[in-house]
C-alpha cells in the first residue's frame, strides 16, 4: 500500500465511522417518539370532579405540547358518551371504568374500548336522603362528641328499608350506568349490610337489575341525582363529586359512607378510546397518554398543593360548573357529610399517588367478578376467560412505553411509576373492604365463593 | 267678512294643531309611555317574587342578578377572546419550529379549541336555526305550490301534513340522531353532526305552517287570473312564473313568519338534545352545572331568546309588507 492509498484508507475509515454514526442516530432518532398521526382531537366527558385530569392537560398546555389540538366536550349521559366514542364523533373520553369492559364483552353495545390510561382512585360516596338519615341515625354508634361514627354499614339502612316495605312501599336509590362503579359500589355496600340489591338475568332480557331486590335501584345521570332526589323520586344515590357535597349545601340530604370507605383506593374512572383508534393512531394514543399521565401528576404534586387552582379550572361553566365551594370540599381532602360534619379525608381523590395512573388488569377483573355477582354475566367463566378480557381492555403496554419516554425526556422520574421490568399488572392481594373480604385477582371465581348476597359457581337465574 | 273669515281660519287652525298635538301625544304614550310603564311594573312584579321564591340553588334570580350576568358573560367573552389569541401564537410558532425540523411539513391553522362564549353560541344559533329555515323553505313552497295546483294532491297530502304538524321536536330528534350519524359519515366533516341534527329538526318542525299557506295561497288565486293564464296557454312552468308565484306571494310569505317563528322555539329545544354548541346547550349546561349562578345565567339566555325571536319576527314582518302588493293585509 502506497502513500497515498493510504490517506484514501484513512478517508474511507472516517466516512465509514460518520456513515455508521449517523445511521446509529437516526436510528436512535426512530426510538424516539413520532409526531401524532392525528392531531385534532375531541374528547368527552360527563361533569364529575374526577375529570380532571382531561382539564388540567388542556389548561396547562400538555395536549399542545404533545401536538394535539384538543377540544373537550361535557356529554348529556354515559350512554351518549359511549356511542360517541363507538361512532367516532368523539376520539376518546372520561369513561366509567365497567364501560370500556362492558362494551368488550358485549353487554350493551359490543365494540372494542380500550383503555391506556386509568383516570383516579375513589372520588364516589353514597347519600341518602334527609328523611332516611333521620331515620337512621339513631341505629349508628356514636363518638363522644356526638358525631357518627364512620364507616356507616348498610346494615343502619335495613331497619329503614324494612319498614318501608310493610307499609308496601319500595326504596329506591340511583346510581349512574348499569355497569358503572357506584352501581357495584352501592351494592356492595347494601349487600354487605344484608339488604339484597337485585340481580340481573340478561339472558332472559331483564336488564333491569331488580330480580330478588330489597332496594330498587335505577338510572339517573351525575348532574340530575340532588334535584332527582329533592323530588322524592329516590331515596338515596351513589355518584361520584361534587354531587354529593351539593346535596349537603342544597340541604335535601346526607352523604353516608364514601367508596374509600366501601374500598379503600378502589380504581374509579378510565380514559378510554376504541382498540381501532389506538391501532391507527400509535402516536396520538402514546402522546395523548403521555398528558394525561403529567396533568394527574400535577394534581397530586406537593401534597395536593394544585388543588385550589384545579378546583378553580373546574368551577368554570364548561367543565364541571359547580360552585368553587361545593368542589373545593371534597377535592381538597376534606369531606363533610352531615352538614357541619366537615372531616380530613386527604384520599378521597387521589389521581397519580399510588399508582393511581396504571391500568391493572386485576381493577379490570375485580369489575368483572361484580358482574357476574349481579348475574349481569350470566354464567360461570373460567379464571383464564377473565384475565384475557381483562388483557384486551386493560393497555399496560401503551402506558408502559409513555411512561418511560416521560422517564426518558427527564419529565418525571422513574422513582414515579411502578417498576416496568417486574410489574405483572397485578396487584397484590387488596384487603380494605368494608365486609373484611379479601380481593385476590389472580382467583375470580375463588373470591366469588366468598360473598353471602351473589350469584355463585353453578348459578344461573 | 274678511275678519270673520280670519277668525274662522285662525280658529280652525289652532283646532287643527290641538288636534295634532294631542295626536302625536297619543302617538308617544302608546309607543313608547305605555312600554316603559308595562315594562316597569313587570321588573316590580319580577323582583318581589323573586326574592319569595326560594330553590335548591338558592334565591329565584331578580333583575339584578341577571343584570350581573349579562356583564359577567361578556367579561368572559373577552377574557375567553385573550386565550383564543394566545392559542393561534402558540400554535404558529410550533409550527414554525415542525417546518424547521422537517421542510416537508404541511402547516395547517386549527381553530381555537376552547369553549363557545355567549355570544358565539348566540351566533351559532342564529346560523342554525337560518339553516334549517332555508332547507324548510326549498322543501316546503315547492312542495306547497304543487299542493294548490291541484285538489287531487291537496287531498292526496293534506292528511300527512295535518298528522306531522303537531310533532314536538323532542319526538323526531332521536330518530334524527340515529339517521345523520349512519348517514353523515365522512372523514373531515364540513359541520358537526350536532348542527346537522338540530337543522334538520327545525326543518322538519317549521316546514307545515309554510306548505299549508302557500297550498291555500296558490288555491285561492283569483278566478280572473287563472282564466288570463289559460287564455294566453302559458306553459306549466311560465304559468307558475307569472301568475302563481307573483299573486300568492303575500300569503307564502305570511307562512314563511309563522315558520321562523316555530323555528326559532324548536332550535332551543333541539339544540339543549342534539348538544349543538347554541342557546339551548348554554341552557342545558347551565341547569346541568347547578352552580348559585345558574338560574340566573339561564334567565339572561332566556331574555336574549326572547329578544332575538321578537326581532326576527320584525324582519319577517317588514320582509313580509315588502314583497305584498295587498299593502293592507
């Protein structure tokens, strides 16, 4: 090799070397997120406190940081929200978290609802009317001070449904959607209490809920609930805020038990989008994840410090609209259940804490085994059948990769989420339930065996 | 003579200017004295049963509160104005920094995406309910038209008009909804479905009262006319041109208020269902909000559709004498 092939050699080497470094850069570059398929989006909800991490995302520009152009959107009732996002008019919305199941599996409307992104824990209560409370109070064991002692069980309730059933008259009680979390929530809570709540028999074409029931329960949307009940039409209701604390300052009833206290940090709200939409769209479905995870990180930032600015977006007429007052009283960690009964309850919303964020395939399959304790699923299902139900709706794997490019960027720190590499999607096994029963999601039907009031292994109506 | 006759002049002339002034004094209390004297004891009345009327969302808004309202929901239009202008700085400097980063880039302006103020919902009201009126007009005077031509049509349609004129829009809408959104599908929609529903409803609500005035408009038409046309052989289309149209015009026109009229009723109530970004949707999220300053934001809404509906029909009147040859009807 002469001289001068030499100094080619070296030019080649180095032309390589800046070949290969870029080729390694881009790809590195491909690693990185793209920019959204779809940039203007729409999105619904239903006027509940607990949307706010859809308003906060807007608010504080991490849609627009994202490239998305979003417009939200109240919806008139769950059921209009889901067709919605079924028809497209909507790309995604703030979805009780049965809705995205239920619509998998066919009960209601069938179509694909995923969910990425798991919206907050608690946020629900159940309230009662002022006659009822009236009525049951003198059965609740009492503080020296003279408040209630809390959790108030159902079972102060029976007396009061009993005796309303002699004079031949039925109690009735709303909850939100036939596959919502207040309607298992509520039962829940009455059944543990020994008043049977109904069941279901789809099969037969009774989707009324009412087979066998000591308490009628109906539909009736967030909003309607106080003036619903202020008309004598219902006895009582579970809804999520700021509905039950409106019924305190309207003065027409009495919040009784929160869901924190029926399950403790029980998965409450999802965002959902359809599975073709996630399909289609990979990028907007990370980067729409992505605000959705910061907005619920800056509510629960610094002990809730955000709070009162959020309460503030929230107040306004198109979000939630409610007095500042009548959100501030549960979203800033304080609950008032008689009127003047004003106590600390600094989880009754949590959005990021505790994992809150991360779509678990056993909050997916605890909703699941509701159904069929309702009869809502009418037959026996193998442990397998849930976990693959659980497995389309619930997307830890679309949380998963827009977590760790927010761990990436430097936004949050890893210290945040769960750990990735170890984390199975299911938690361990959840003991605070207010009738002592432990949740185990890996055993479905196990836990079924465990209720008095349910429909069990065999049974069909 | 002379001076008799002057006193007689002066005598009538002063009888005539009595008589003038005390005219246009009657003139001036009923036009304008009459009004304000109604309008004050109805803001009296207003207010002291306000203050006995007590809701669940606290006192029955009076006339100052309302009052309060109408400055706050321009406030916020403004406010809301500020943001929408942050927004478009925003966006064009993200995309200024995406055609930096790739010149392929195709940079689109999206619309602001916050929330409608008052006065754009008012506005989009107005657009919808003049939207539905207009598809109403070109289905119902055609249609109308063919009806008065003939007895056999009349009777052969009549019934069905009669049967779907009283319909509520609350009973089409659902079957409205349901159809636009299996029939209006496309990719980037022109209008939003919602809008396309409410038009429609309108249409379908304010379509009878213009296809029955213009079938009995065109059937009524003067004998010695129709005899002319036959006289002169005027083709179908020249007879409908030259003497159809021009003699029944006063009455289509008079069907044509009494349409806008029920549409502008109709538009709130489809608007509150079909959640068209309007009146009625300010009204329903208001009541949905059940905030202390609902009831109040609601009766500020429910005085501007009062006031619009009252100036529409006033353009529709004045339109009405214009187009009429009958200047006394």
């Amino acid at each position: 090799m002469n001289c001068k092939k030499s100094i080619i050699c070296a030019l080649r080497t180095v032309s390589l070397c800046v070949v290969v470094a870029i080729s390694v850069s881009t790809f590195a570059n491909s690693e990185e997120l793209g920019e959204p398929e779809k940039e203007e989006l729409k999105f619904g909800f239903i006027k509940l406190t607990d949307m706010a991490p859809i308003a906060i995302a807007y608010e504080n520009g991490y849609f627009e940081d994202e490239g998305l152009y979003v417009t939200i959107e109240a919806q008139a009732n769950w059921k209009v929200l889901l067709n919605g996002v079924i028809d497209g008019t909507i790309d995604g919305a703030h979805m009780l978290a049965g809705q995205p199941i239920a619509a998998t599996m066919g009960y209601g409307t069938k179509a694909n609802i995923i969910t990425p992104f798991s919206m907050d824990l608690n946020g629900n209560a159940i309230t009662v009317s002022n006659d009822v409370w009236q009525k049951m109070k003198p059965s609740i064991p009492k503080m020296n001070d003279g408040r209630t002692v809390h959790p108030i069980k159902a079972d102060s309730l029976k007396p009061v449904v009993e005796q309303l059933k002699e004079q031949g008259k039925p109690f009735k009680m709303g909850m939100v959607f036939p596959v919502s979390t207040h309607n298992y929530e509520l039962r829940y809570w009455l059944a543990a209490g020994g008043i049977h709540p109904g069941f279901y028999a789809p099969h037969k074409g009774d989707t009324s809920g009412q087979i066998d029931a000591d308490v009628l329960l109906s539909v009736t949307p967030p909003p309607q609930m106080p003036s619903t009940m202020e008309a004598g039409t219902i006895h009582g209701y579970c809804v999520g805020e700021p509905w039950n604390q409106q019924a305190v300052f309207k003065n027409i009833g009495v919040p009784v038990v929160t869901d924190y206290e029926i399950w403790k940090d029980n998965p409450e709200k999802v965002f959902g989008i359809t599975a073709q939409f996630a399909e289609k769209y990979p990028n907007t479905t990370i980067r729409l994840t992505r605000a959705l995870i910061r907005a619920a990180k800056w509510l629960d930032d610094n002990n809730n410090a955000n709070r009162p600015a959020a309460v503030k977006i929230l107040s306004q007429s198109n979000y939630v609209g409610a007095d500042y007052d009548v959100i501030a009283n549960s979203m800033t960690g304080t609950f008032e259940y008689e009127k003047g009964d004003k106590r600390a309850v600094p989880d009754f919303n949590v959005f990021f804490r505790y994992n809150a964020t991360y779509p678990y395939y056993s909050d997916a399959i605890w909703y699941l085994t509701q159904m069929r304790r309702w009869g809502q699923i009418s037959d026996d299902k193998s442990d397998q059948w849930y976990k693959d139900l659980a497995a389309k709706v619930y997307r830890p794997d679309i949380y998963t990769k827009a977590a760790q490019s927010l761990i990436a960027d430097g936004t949050i720190s890893a210290s945040e989420f769960p750990d990735f590499s170890i984390e199975t999607g299911f938690k361990a096994p959840q003991q605070h339930f207010i009738d002592d029963i432990v949740y185990d999601g890996n055993q479905p039907n196990a836990y079924l065996e465990k209720f008095k009031i349910g429909l069990k292994n065999g049974e069909k109506l | 003579m002379s001076l008799s006759a002057v006193k007689i002049n002066s005598s009538t002339i002063t009888e005539r200017l009595i008589k003038v002034a005390k005219n246009t004094l009657n003139k001036v209390t009923d036009m304008m004295l009459l009004p304000i004297v109604g309008i004050t004891i109805f803001l009296f009345v207003w207010s002291i049963t306000a203050q006995s009327i007590h809701t669940s969302l606290g006192e029955f808004p009076g006339p100052n509160a309302v009052v309060k309202q109408f400055s706050s929901l321009y406030d916020e239009h403004v406010i809301e104005r500020e943001k929408a202008e942050a927004f478009y700085n925003r966006q064009e400097k993200r995309n200024a920094a995406k055609l930096a980063k790739n010149p392929d880039y195709v940079t689109k302006i999206r619309a602001y995406t916050g929330k409608e103020t008052f006065l754009e919902q008012i506005i989009t009201s107005l657009m919808t309910v003049t939207a539905g009126f207009i598809f109403a007009v070109i289905i119902a005077v055609p249609l109308g038209i063919w009806m008065g031509l003939s007895k056999r049509i009349n009777s052969a349609f009549n019934p069905i008009v009669q049967i779907f004129k009283p319909v509520s829009p609350l009973a089409w809408l659902p079957l409205v909804t349901m159809v636009v959104s299996a029939l209006y599908v496309s990719d980037d929609p022109m209008v939003s479905k919602s809008f396309i529903t409410s038009m429609i409803t309108v249409s379908l609500c304010s379509l009878w009262p213009m296809v029955i005035n213009t079938s009995i408009g065109v059937s009524t038409i003067n004998n010695d006319l129709l005899n002319v046309s036959k006289v002169l052989r005027l083709p179908t289309l020249r007879h409908i041109q030259k003497i159809v149209l021009p003699a029944s015009i006063p009455m289509i026109f008079t069907g044509m208020r009494l349409s806008f009229g029920v549409a502008w009723m109709v538009l709130i109530a489809a608007e509150m269902l079909a959640q068209n970004p309007g009146l009625g949707k300010f009204v329903w999220d208001e009541f949905q909000n059940g905030s202390s300053s609902s009831l109040a934001r609601i009766m500020a809404a429910v005085i501007v559709i009062g006031f619009i509906g009252f100036l529409l029909d006033r353009v529709m009147l004045q339109i009405q004498q214009k187009v009429s040859w009958d200047k006394s009807s």
